[in-house]
C-alpha cells in the first residue's frame, strides 16, 4: 500500500499492517459519533494520553460511542474506556470472582449488623410503648387539673382539706 505526502500510516495494534486513514477534526468526529463537541473532545484526548491512537480518525467513532454508553449507564470515564478497548484492568476471572466473593461477605455483614440494631430498635420501642401506656393509665381523670396530675405522678399526694375550716 503507497503512502501520500498527506497521509500517514495507520498501525493497526493486533494484526499490524498498514492503511491509508484520513485524520478528521473533532467537530466532525463528534458529528459521526452523535455525541456533544465537549464530551467528545475529552473522550478523544484520554484516548490520546493513552496512546490508543494520535489523531481521530473514522474508525474510532464507534469506539468513542461505545465510551459514550457506558458512561451514560453509569460507568466510571476510565472504566468505560477499558471496556471499549476490550481490556478489563489486566484482571484474571479469579481475581474478579474473589472481589466479588468479599463484597458479598461485606454485604452479609453489614446486613446482620444492620438487622442486629434493628431488633435493638424494636426493643426499645417495646419498652416505651409500655412505659406510654403506663403514664396513660397513671394521668388523673380529665376533671382533674394539671398541677394536681402532675404532683400525684410523682408521688406528692395533694393535702386534704380539713373538715369544719
């Protein structure tokens, strides 16, 4: 394949061989990738400072759009790249499965923690219901004024009035 004096070669990472591409500005990538000039300028310069490629080119639109879903799902930037380059951390299955085995554990533990003081909760509420229901059957009739329910709550017993005074 000939090179022209504007074009470069394109090396392709895996099968190694040479192409004609054509740089395009990132006004016209974020066009074909349907997705805002900003975010994909920021997408395209990660890109770059991580030597996926130099320049945009046609062939990394789906890339950038694949970058541009997973972020939408709620992945983290750097993740959603990995995941559109096809690399996951440089993390083997058994690795994965043991982080996701002490999350689990994780999540058992601070579930019994959680139920443990759930049932502390309900304890407590128990006993103030019953202290409640208590200081109910303990208040004087409605007849009986505020201080003196008070005062006989307490224990004070109001003085009785002498007869003949």
């Amino acid at each position: 394949m000939g090179f022209t004096a504007d074009t470069e070669p394109y090396y392709d990472i895996v099968t190694y061989h040479e192409e004609e591409v054509y740089i395009i500005t990132i006004k016209e990538f974020a066009e074909k990738a349907d997705i805002n000039y900003s975010t994909c300028r920021k997408y395209v310069n990660r890109l770059k400072e991580r030597n996926a490629f130099e320049e945009p080119t046609e062939e990394w639109v789906e890339v950038v759009q694949d970058i541009y879903s997973f972020t939408k799902r709620g992945e983290k930037l750097d993740d959603a790249i990995d995941k559109a380059l096809g690399k996951e951390r440089d993390k083997s299955d058994s690795e994965m499965l043991h982080e996701l085995y002490n999350k689990v554990e994780e999540l058992e533990r601070t579930n019994k923690q959680l139920s443990d003081m759930n049932q502390v909760y309900l304890s407590r509420i128990n006993e103030i219901s019953t202290k409640l229901d208590n200081v109910q059957k303990a208040l004087p009739a409605p007849n009986e004024g505020l201080w003196k329910s008070f005062l006989r709550l307490i224990g004070i017993r109001p003085k009785q009035k002498k007869e003949g005074s």
